[in-house]
C-alpha cells in the first residue's frame, strides 16, 4: 500500500512579493510533490479566508508562517491514507477546520494540501494531473482570456475597469492562438509607445496607461488587432473583467475616471452599448456581488447575447451558485481554487454549473506563482476557457507553456474556438 509518509508547508513568494505558502507531500514509494497557493487583490467578500500572521514586524503583517504550521497539523492527521481518494482526504481536511470557511486553518494551508496531494497521487500512478482528475475525457484545450490592459486594483492607472482581454476563438488549436494573442500584444505595446502612453504592466502582465475613460482601451484593442494582421471580430474577441464590486457604494457605481456616479440600469445600458459597438463576448463582475437585482437585470437584457461571468458574485461556491442560478443571474462562472478551499469543493461546484448550464472560466490570482495546476485542471474538466494573464511574466507564462506541453501529450486536443460561446 502506497501512503502519506510526509507533509510539510514553507513560506515563499508569489508575483506581487508577498509571502504565500508552498505545500510538499512525500509519498511512501518515494514520490515528491509540491503546490504553491495563489492569492488575490480583488476578492470577494465570501471567499474562504486566507490566513495572514498580521505580524506588523515581517512582511508589514503577510506573513504565512501560521499557515504553513497549519499546513503540519494537517498532515499529521494524513500520515498513512492513501493519497488516491481525494474526495476522502478533502474532506478529511474540511473536518479538521471545522469552519465552512476554512477560518481557522486558514484557506491557503487547506488549499495547498489538496492540491499537492493530487499533484503527488498523479506522479505516483505515473499519469498525468490533467488525466488524473479528469481521466479518460480530459482533452480540450482551453481558449485564453489574456489580460492585456489591466485597470482598478490591479494597476495604479486612472482606468475603473479592472481588466481588458483579448480571446482567439477563430484558430484551430491552442499554439495558433497564443501565438496570434502574443503578436497583438506587441501591436499593442507599439501603439501605445507611439501614442506616448506608459507601457509599464499591471500585476497580470497587462499594460497599465492612463486612458480618458473606460471604453478608450476597448478601441485601443481593436487598433492593436488590427495592426497585428487579424480582424476583430472574426478571429479575435475582447472580453472584460470590470470587478464591479471595487467602485459600488450606496450611491451606485462609482466611475472616479469618467467623474460620473451610474445605477444598476446605467451601468446594464453601458454595457449593452459597449457589446453593440465592439466584439465583445464575455464581462465578468459587470455588477456588484451585492446588486443581486442587477445581475438578473443584465442576464435579462445580455445573457442570451455575451457571456457574464459571475467571480465575486459566485466565489466558486456550490450553494451560492444555486442560489444565482435560481435567480437566474449570470450564465457562467469564474473558477478559483483558493476561493473555496480545496480540489473536490472546487470540482463540486463545477459540476453544479455545468448541469445547470454555466460555462466555467478556469482563472489564476493576481497573486501567482510558477504553479501550473490551473492549466491541469482546465483540460481536466474540459472547462474550454482559462484566465491566466497576458502573455507575459513568468507566473503567466508558466500555465500557457503547460498548456502547450499539454497539447502536445494529447496530440493537438482539442481547442473549441468560437464553439465555446456557440459561434
């Protein structure tokens, strides 16, 4: 019988600088496996909770040294078990907690067990991560949402909107489409130095100008698109991440770059002339996690048109996602491993969305590492999209060249294109 025979978690860092936890798991046979846990900037208010020491006197309170003690108690109780029956060793973890938010051991430390155990049960059966939780199904390859202009929390800019992206959906694999998104990006990076904007880049790889409004890097896109030799539109869509809930107070929705203070219905007629006047396909958190008659109003007037995706609204929650499913709010949802808490949590919920319907959007943090799991568990659930990034930044980049080395396992996979909305 192969078992745990060791686990153990230290303090490294992620993109941004700051401590995050990486998590190792020794099997009997031998096999070592480690994960490293995200973390991110915008983030929902019920998301699982992250585990900070708030040690004013190292790394100004962010340090994660309870976390990665935490990580040991968990394996104390894992010495021995089997590592091949997630499920059972996930909920192992969530009993040892005891919270539904994973409040005391924090969610990082719950977070990087689960996925270092996968990652180690994968290496010892010798099989892919990608074939190990998805099995024999698992092989479309994902069309990438790639963050090329980055706005809101994640760049210090006058942009609202918190994330610009470029989506390939007119190629026939998954190499063809990043390198047609890695030649707009350089358009991109052309255009804006010509036009005497700052080329610096958000925590995503993105560029980071200071734009007059919001729509301003929606015609920027479509500039850059063009200038790289493909059409928008045709083979190149933009999507966006507006992360809604950083600029929504009691007055609506604060847009501080354009000086005007909009409703739930102002902001549904913004996007919908938005959609009307550009290709795009996809907006995440158009609304406030909070503005629940919001979202149904935007699903009523866009959901049969563009996708919403539903990040803070949803936090890769099985039973919030029923609720906005009852509501009939949003149609799709982003998926964040860190969100919840643990691998077969994260999997439940998307199974409930794929019976119900929703898309689902593997997504990275704005706090990375050079972790690839989410381009496993992307292939994995046949998701057909990923969030990780421009095409840019080593954190990025490390889930896009798995993904390559995935295609090339699979001999090219699939990569579903336009299919994905339909198309």
């Amino acid at each position: 019988m192969i078992y745990i025979d060791d686990v153990y978690g230290i303090e490294v860092l992620d993109s941004r600088g700051n401590p995050t936890v990486k998590t190792t798991v020794i099997l009997s046979d031998g096999i070592k496996a480690s994960a490293i846990v995200p973390s991110g900037a915008s983030t929902g208010s019920k998301e699982a909770i992250e585990l900070r020491d708030k040690d004013a006197k190292r790394f100004k309170g962010k340090g994660v040294l309870k976390a990665c003690e935490n990580v040991g108690k968990i394996g104390d109780e894992l010495i021995g078990v089997e590592p091949f029956n997630q499920a059972q060793i996930d909920k192992l973890i969530q009993e040892i907690d005891g919270t539904n938010n994973y409040s005391n051991l924090g969610a990082n430390a719950a977070l990087g067990v689960s996925m270092a155990v996968a990652r180690a049960a994968a290496k010892s059966l010798d099989i892919p991560l990608y074939r190990y939780i998805g099995g024999a199904n698992a092989g479309i390859l994902p069309v990438p949402m790639f963050n090329v202009i980055n706005g809101g929390k994640h760049a210090d800019n006058s942009v609202d909107f918190q994330e610009y992206m470029l989506m390939p959906l007119n190629f026939n694999s998954f190499s063809d489409a990043l390198r047609a998104v890695t030649e707009c990006y350089h358009s991109l990076k052309e255009i804006l130095q010509k036009s005497g904007h700052s080329v610096s880049l958000g925590d995503e790889g993105g560029f980071a100008p200071n734009l007059k409004n919001n729509e301003e890097p929606v015609k920027i896109l479509v500039e850059a698109i063009n200038h790289a030799g493909y059409k928008a539109g045709k083979d190149m869509f933009i999507a966006l991440d507006t992360a809604s809930s950083e600029f929504y107070g009691k007055n609506g929705y604060d847009l501080k770059g354009e000086k005007r203070v909009l409703s739930s219905a102002q902001m549904v007629d913004y996007y919908a002339e938005l959609c009307e006047k550009y290709p795009i396909v996809s907006i995440e958190d158009g609304l406030s996690e909070d503005d629940w008659e919001g979202w149904e109003l935007l699903t009523k007037k866009l959901g049969s048109k563009i996708q919403l995706v539903g990040d803070d609204l949803f936090v890769t929650n099985a039973a919030i996602l029923a609720e906005g499913i009852k509501k009939r709010a949003a149609n799709s949802i982003l998926i964040k491993l860190n969100q919840i808490g643990t691998l077969t949590q994260t999997l439940e919920t998307i199974r409930l969305a794929h019976r119900s319907g929703y898309t689902c959007v593997v997504s990275h943090r704005s706090g990375e590492s050079e972790d690839a799991f989410i381009a496993d568990l992307a292939v994995a659930i046949n998701s057909g999209q990923i969030k990780t990034g421009a095409t840019a930044r080593g954190e990025r980049t490390a889930k896009y060249n798995r993904l390559l080395e995935i295609e090339r396992e699979l001999n090219g996979g699939e990569y579903l294109g336009k299919a994905v909305f339909g198309r």
